[in-house]
C-alpha cells in the first residue's frame, strides 16, 4: 500500500513538461464532451420548450 522511501509514484518519474500536457488534454476532453452534452441538453429543451 504504501511507497517505500526512494521509490517514486510512476507520475513522478515522468517530466513535468508532459505532465502538464497530459492535464491540458485532460482539460481539453472534458471541455469537449460538456459542449457536446451542453449540446444535446439545448435540443431536448427546445423540443420540450416547442411542445
């Protein structure tokens, strides 16, 4: 369960520039898929607003 002194996380060992990009990408999906949800939410209102 616990790390042992001297051994680093997997994260850790990886350069802080490419960890950094990977929580950019990250960030980027999630934006991505709330517009495509935001997206979905707008028309199901409009239908029900229409009706």
């Amino acid at each position: 369960m616990f790390d042992k002194p001297g051994h680093r996380k997997e994260e850790d060992k990886m350069p802080a520039i490419y960890k950094k990009e990977n929580e950019e990408i990250r960030k980027a999906k999630v934006m991505t898929s709330f517009k495509k949800m935001a997206k979905k939410y707008s028309k199901t209102l409009e239908k029900l607003s229409k009706n």
